[in-house]
C-alpha cells in the first residue's frame, strides 16, 4: 500500500502538466482568471476540468482517472481546504446523540473506550465513526474525500428509500453533475467492458449484486449497496457493431437519494465506485 502511494506521488500530474493541454489563451470562461490558475485549481481539487470547453480532450482522458486516484489518495490536493472542512464536521458531528441517529442510518451504536461509535458497512469495508475520527475495521486508512463523505452521511441523516430508480438528470440542480457524470463514470465503464460483459459478474462480485431488470432491455444490471441508505444500481448495454450501436452504460439513484447525501457527494461515491470496477478490469 505504501509502495503504490509512493508510486501515485512520484508520477502525480502537477498543474504544469494539465497547463500544456490548455489552449493557453485566457478567455476565462471556466471562471478562472487565466489557464495556469485554472490548471492549478483544477490539480489541488478547487474545479473541474469540465470547466474549460477547450481542452484537448483526445489527451486529457487517460488523466481523468489518474487525478481521481490522486485526489482520493489526498495526493496534491490542497490540505488547507480539506483540514478545514474536516475540522468544522468534526465540530459539527460531537453535537450528534449517535444512540439518537443510529437507527435512521442503519448503523449500529456502541459505546466502547474510545467513546460513542457508529458502525456501518462502507463499500466493502465496515467503518466506526467516532466523534474524533473515522477508522476501518480492516486498519485499511481512508482518505480525506471518504471522511468528508461518511460525515456529511451521518449529519445530513438518511431517508429511507422511495424504491423509485432515476437518472441524475432528473435529480434537481444536477445539470453541471450529468456531464461528470458521462465523462467521469458511465463513459469509461462502457469502453472498457464493451464486448466483455461476461467479466461483469466477477469484476462485481463482493461489492454488488446482479438484478433482472428485464422491462429495461438491459445487458446487465447491479445494484451497488455502497451505506446502509444508499445504493447505486449500475446498467449495461453492450456495443453491437453490426447495428452500429456503441456500448452504453447509465448509473440510477433512488429518487429520494439528495435527502441522505448531497450532489457533489453522490458524484464522488459514483467515481469511487467507478475506479474500483475499472481496477477489476485490469
Ligand atoms: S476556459 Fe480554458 S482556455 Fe479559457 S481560461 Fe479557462 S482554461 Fe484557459
């Protein structure tokens, strides 16, 4: 573990390296003042890359997923800004009753010696949020992103499911999201499983679980129970040259999901998802 993150921070991509791809001409329209703070923002996790409309997209692709790995990594991301958004939840989560909470977030509470502790499964993992930190039961460490996630998880509570499935796009003020969405997650999962959704089953295995979904005409379906609250499910469509259809991929939420996590947070679970069904490709 050690060794890869040894790796990740040798070979990280530098604002310099994203400045090249830009066109270099400071038209601001990404709301940056000039490319190389646009680049640098972009590479400590402040924007998008979507932001800017003229990216050599050919060249910026095998980078999408090297910068999730980094920023989930907490590799070049700007430590000030997530020190202090983790300061101010830990704040906020030492004023949360746990016993109170426990039950709407389908977690269990305990109180051992390191005082009140909520335990639920994350992923694969099973996590203890206490009110000074978040650990696994694995020792497996998580990054700054999961922590910011699993606290807005336990303060902005859970509603229970409506059972309704949906795109992002009929989510309210999802429209700068659909566009991550594509590029970030449905995208790459569709290319590299195309022509090889027979790989589906194991590459999801211990994490999903396959479902019929047979009025969707779907290839494959799974749903991902990714907390206690929330699941994903993940549908598949696979290419078919000879009708010259493209294989195609589309992630669904329940339609009351915005009530248990926030927008920004539903995008980063979707990637987080998306780099571990990429990794199992390989
Ligand atoms: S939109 Fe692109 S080209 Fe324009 S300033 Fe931003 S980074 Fe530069």
């Amino acid at each position: 573990m050690k060794d890869e993150h040894r790796e990740m921070l040798d070979k990280r991509l530098t604002p310099m390296h994203l400045y090249r791809l830009t066109p270099r001409t400071n038209c601001r329209e990404c709301g940056f003042e000039t490319c190389l703070a646009f680049a640098t923002q972009v590479i400590v996790g402040q924007g998008d890359l979507d932001l800017c409309p003229y990216l050599d997209q050919e060249a910026v692709r095998p980078l999408r997923e090297q910068l999730r790995q980094q920023h989930a990594a907490g590799i070049g991301v700007k430590k000030e800004g997530f020190e202090k958004a983790l300061h101010f939840l830990r704040g906020e989560i030492r004023k949360w009753d746990f016993r109170e909470v426990a039950r709407s977030l389908g977690a269990d509470y305990s109180e051992p010696e390191g005082g009140p502790t909520l335990r639920f499964a994350y992923f694969n993992a099973v996590v203890n949020v206490t009110h000074e930190d978040i650990g696994t039961d694995s020792g497996e460490a998580l990054g700054p992103y999961d922590k910011i996630l699993l606290y807005n998880y336990v303060i902005g509570g859970a509603a229970d499911p409506a059972g309704i499935w949906v795109g992002m796009e009929t989510l309210p003020n999802s429209v700068s999201k659909i566009k991550s969405l594509r590029g970030h997650c449905e995208d790459p999962l569709a290319q590299k499983y195309a022509g090889r959704l027979s790989r589906l089953p194991e590459a999801v295995a211990g994490i999903g679980t396959p479902i019929e979904l047979r009025e969707e005409r779907v290839d494959f379906a799974v749903e991902f129970p990714i907390l206690p609250r929330l699941g994903i499910r993940v549908l598949w469509w696979d290419e078919d040259p000879a009708e010259g259809f493209a294989a195609r991929v589309k992630f669904l939420f329940d339609q009351k999901v915005l009530e248990t996590l926030d927008l920004e947070s539903l995008l980063f679970t979707c990637e987080q998802l998306t780099d571990r069904l990429l990794a199992a490709a390989r």
